[in-house]
C-alpha cells in the first residue's frame, strides 16, 4: 500500500498512529505530497487534493482520514479500534468531534497565512469558540477516552498535538485540567513519539 501523506497534517498523524498500533508499517510506503504543489499521485488518489489518501494493494482509493484509520483496523483483525455494539456511536461521535477540532485548528492556521488585508476579523473568533465548546464537551466527557486504546484517543491525540504545533499560544488548557492530564499522559505514547511533526 502507499500512503500519500504531509508530515505536519494532523489526519495523517492519525492514520500513521493506526498503521503503528496494528503493525502495518511493512505494508505501507510512506509518500511526502505536498498538497499546495497538487502533485499528480495525490489527485490521482484524491479528486480533492487532501492528505492523507491511500493506494491499496489491488489499485484502490480511500481518502478521508476516519475512513483510511477505519480501512486499515480491519485489515489486521480483530478490529479493535472501535467497540461493537451501541457503544461504538459514542466513539464515532467522539472521533467526529476530535476532527471537528482540526478542522477549526487548520482553518485558523490557513487564514492566518492569507494577506493581512485579505484576513476575516470574524472567522476565527468562531472557530476558536467552536474548538473550545469542543473541549468543553471532551472534559465532561474524558472518561470517554481512557481505557484501551481507539480511534476516539487517536483523533484527541492528533487533534491536541496539531495545537501544540502550530497555536501553542491557543491556552486551550485553560478550564480543561483533565482533557491537559490525559494529553501529558498520552502524548508520551510510543504512537505519539514516533509521529511527531518536524520540528
């Protein structure tokens, strides 16, 4: 399989984390693609242009990093990322709401590159009350991401560590005290460590 990826993109480090949890690094090459630069194999992979999209071993396409970490956990069975049973939309909505927060954090970041005079005053006061009420759900809910490891962990892992990364002024610690204790925890993970962005 080939994994068209950018090292800083938070939904790659998601998928990279799953493809080191269920131990598919061997059946994956990794492939830089920048994707301002629109290179071919990306929009070959992805008629939008994202990262990250992978080429399966039989020439198919799957992009959208839930569906990519959904594709590979069962691929290296039992599926073991997301329970079975009623509990599993708890943990869909939980992964929702983890991209949600990359979603915001990566649109506060591109507007920030935009000429100054080009730039909202308003976009990202909402984005930033959105990544907020996030947290605020995820601390009333951070029971929700303890135990064994899933695809809820995963995205709050990448979610926050994309933060760090490029808002580390954002005081998202702020109010959160068990969302900030379950981050200095997990951010010491194997998963994290071997997937951090270049400095």
């Amino acid at each position: 399989m080939k994994l068209l990826y950018a090292p800083t993109s938070p939904y790659a480090r998601k998928v990279r984390m799953v493809i080191i949890e269920k131990a598919l690094q061997d059946r994956v090459e990794f492939v830089d693609a920048v994707p301002y630069d629109d290179p071919e194999a990306l929009l070959a992979a992805n008629p939008l242009g994202k990262v990250p999209a992978l080429v399966t071993d039989d020439g198919r396409t799957i992009f959208d990093s839930p569906v990519i970490c959904h594709y590979l956990d069962s691929l290296a069975p039992p599926a073991s990322l997301l329970p079975e049973g009623d509990a599993r939309w708890d943990f869909l909505v939980r992964e929702a709401l983890c991209d949600g927060i990359m979603d915001a954090s990566l649109n506060i970041v591109m507007e920030g590159r935009r000429p100054e005079q080009h730039r909202s005053p308003d976009w990202p006061k909402r984005w930033r009350t959105a990544i907020l009420r996030a947290f605020d759900a995820a601390e009333k809910d951070i029971a929700g991401y303890e135990g064994s490891l899933t695809l809820a962990q995963i995205g709050l892992g990448a979610a926050l560590g994309y933060l760090e990364f490029r808002l580390p002024d954002f005081g998202w610690r702020e109010g959160h005290p068990g969302v900030t204790a379950w981050y200095e925890n997990f951010s010491q993970y194997a998963l994290m460590q071997a997937t951090n962005p270049p400095a």
